[in-house]
C-alpha cells in the first residue's frame, strides 16, 4: 500500500519543482530590459529615494508620513547599487520579482 503513495509524492515534487522553475523563469521574463521599458518614476518615487540616501545625515529625520520603512528599503539598496537611476531601476527590478514569490 505504500508504493501508490510513494508514487503520489513524487509526482507532486515534480510539479513543485517545475512549477518554480517556470517562476523563474517567469521573473528572469519580467525584470529583463525593464530600464529600457520604464520611465524614471516622479515625484513620489523620487522623494523616497532622496530621503532614503540621506538617513545618516541631518537633513535626513524621516517622520512617519515620510515613508520611513521605503526610504530604509532604499538606504538598504544604496548599498548594493550607489547610483541613484541605477537604485531606481533596480529597486523596480527586485520588487517585480518578489511579487510572484509570495504565490509559492
């Protein structure tokens, strides 16, 4: 009886396995060029990207309609990738790709 079982969790692991490698896929799909399709977001976007860069300093006290955990997502990110266009770009990158990973 316990070979019908088996069976069933290997079919079901391979599924799982395909599945997230089609999701991978899917990801790699959607961040690919995705600077050559977007443009630089306005002012919202903006904002916390500025405040985000500029937490150490003074001129950097963030209060709580500023944003604060986005800008620290950014300050995050400053630190992968300096340049402010290229944080952005990645910034939109990374946050399309997590959005399918919360279906897993």
């Amino acid at each position: 009886m316990s070979t019908p079982r088996r069976r069933f969790r290997t079919e079901s692991s391979v599924y799982a396995i395909a599945f997230v490698f089609l999701l991978l896929i899917a990801m790699w799909v959607i961040s690919f060029g995705l600077e050559g399709t977007l443009d630089i977001p306005g002012f919202d976007e903006t904002s916390y990207l500025l405040k985000g860069t500029q937490i150490a300093t003074p001129v950097g006290e963030l209060s709580a309609e500023d944003g604060p955990l986005y800008s620290f997502w950014y300050r995050f990110m400053a630190s992968v990738k300096p340049d402010p266009l290229d944080l952005v770009f990645f910034n939109m990158k990374i946050l399309s790709i997590l959005l399918p990973l919360i279906f897993l």
